[in-house]
C-alpha cells in the first residue's frame, strides 16, 4: 500500500478544486431570459402550432438555438436580443393557434345552432 504525504493530498485536492471552478466558468449560464423563452415556446406547442401556426413556430426554435450558440461564445448581448425575438416568436405562433382553436369552436357552435 502506497502512502501518500500530506502535500501531495492537499495539492491534488487543490487542483481538484480549480479543474472545477474552471469547468464552472467556461460553460456560460443561461439564466431567467432561457427559461422564459422555453416556456414560451412550450407553450406555443401546447396550443396546437406545430398544426396551426408551423413556420412561426419552426422560426422561434431557430432563434432560441441562435441565442444558445450566441451564449456559448459569450455574446450574451446579442444573445439577450434574440431570445427577445424568439419569445416574440413564440408568442405570435400562440396566438395564431389559439386564433384557429377560436376560429374552429364558433365555426362548430355556428353549425350547431342552425342544426
């Protein structure tokens, strides 16, 4: 059994330490603005835009990939700018499903009234 001395334990657990900090710091975090534009965007899939509203939400999944590339090279200002589109985005493909969803409940309510 190899003994090891109090230094070399201690310089080993030190780089440790700093292999870590460094990993930490070279991946860029995303934060709050990643959050809410992924939200957006699930929630623009949960009402229905892959059917309804497919090029908008197509367009929003590109300029969310965007910003992540734009992250990863530490521009986080153009980054910041376009998750700002994206959410837009997203937020239009919403509407526009939620808009055909409308659309097709009167259209049946109007058919179901004249019946």
């Amino acid at each position: 059994m190899k003994i090891i001395s109090a230094s070399t334990l201690k310089a080993s657990v030190v780089s440790m330490a700093l292999a870590t900090l460094l990993i930490g710091c070279a991946t860029p975090q995303q934060g709050p603005m990643f959050d809410s534009t992924s939200k957006a965007i699930r929630a623009a899939q949960t009402a229905g835009a892959l059917e309804h509203a497919p090029d908008e939400y197509r367009k929003a999944n590109e300029i969310y990939r965007k910003a992540q590339a734009m992250q990863q090279h530490r521009r986080t200002e153009r980054a910041q700018k376009l998750l700002e589109l994206a959410s837009a985005q997203a937020s239009l493909a919403k509407a526009i499903s939620d808009a055909s969803e409308a659309e097709a409940s009167l259209g049946y309510l109007y058919t179901d009234s004249t019946r």
